[in-house]
C-alpha cells in the first residue's frame, strides 16, 4: 500500500469517527468534551488536506487503474466524492468558525447536517482509496486533471 494516500486516509477516518464521537458528546451534554473532540477532528481533517495537498502538488496524483469497463463509473463516483469533500470542507468550516465565535444556535442548526455530510465524505474518500490502491493496481501518477479525467 502506498504510504501518503495510506496515512491521509487514516486521518479522514479518524475525523469522522471523532465527528461521531463529538456528536454523542452533545447529545449527552457534555459541551466541553464535545468541543475538543471536534477541534480534534477539524486537525485531523486538516493534516489529512495538507498531506493531500502536499501529495498532489510535489507528487501528482494516482489515475485509476483498474479495467476501462469500470473507469466511467468510477470517474463519475471521484467526482461525486470531490463535490462532497469540497461541500463537507466548507460547511466544516462555517461550523467551526460559529461554534468558536459562540454563535451557537447556528451551529447547533448547521453542526448535524455537516457532520452527515462529513460521515459521507469520509465513507467516499475511503471508497475511493479501494478502488486505487487496494481492488486494482494503481495507475499511473500524473497531474490532477489527468487523474481525474483521463486526459
């Protein structure tokens, strides 16, 4: 397995499950311990982006190696993932950004629907990895557009 996607992977499982562990954490009441489980999942959501980030601008990024049969579908499912993990990231960040400005109510209504979008993003970006790493060989390491798209 590769290393980078392997550990940045890591991470954005470990963020949902923190997001679900600070979900309960509220429902129980238990404001302060909520809070820093999910600043502890807002990190590990960002070392996930900045190894990310770093990955595909130092190195590039894994097209798709699997059968031609399956490389539409897959395409169409990367790009679903990108438009989640993208909505994900920026309600992530109104979340954050209410909660610590102590602008509760809105977070208390925005705080549900990003953490669903987040578990989605997760589940995706975990889905993607498979298909790249793990059910077919990896293909070839090329620019962003390449990888996504195939040309």
């Amino acid at each position: 397995m590769p290393l980078l996607p392997t550990i940045s992977t890591f991470f954005i499982i470990v963020s949902a499950v923190l997001v679900a562990i600070g979900w309960i954490l509220i429902v129980k009441g238990k404001a302060s311990a909520h809070k820093k489980v999910m600043l502890a999942a807002a990190i590990s959501a960002l070392i996930f982006f900045i190894i990310y980030v770093s990955r595909t601008v130092f190195i590039g990024n894994t097209s798709f190696g699997g059968p031609d049969e399956v490389k539409t579908y897959f395409t169409i499912f990367l790009v679903f993932h990108i438009i989640l993990a993208t909505t994900g990231a920026v309600f992530g960040i109104v979340t954050l950004i209410l909660a610590l400005k102590r602008n509760i109510k809105k977070h208390q209504k925005i705080g549900p629907v990003t953490s669903i979008i987040w578990f989605f993003t997760a589940i995706t970006g975990v889905m993607v990895y498979i298909f790249l790493y793990v059910m077919y060989d990896p293909g070839q390491t090329t620019s962003m557009i390449k990888a996504i798209f195939g040309f």
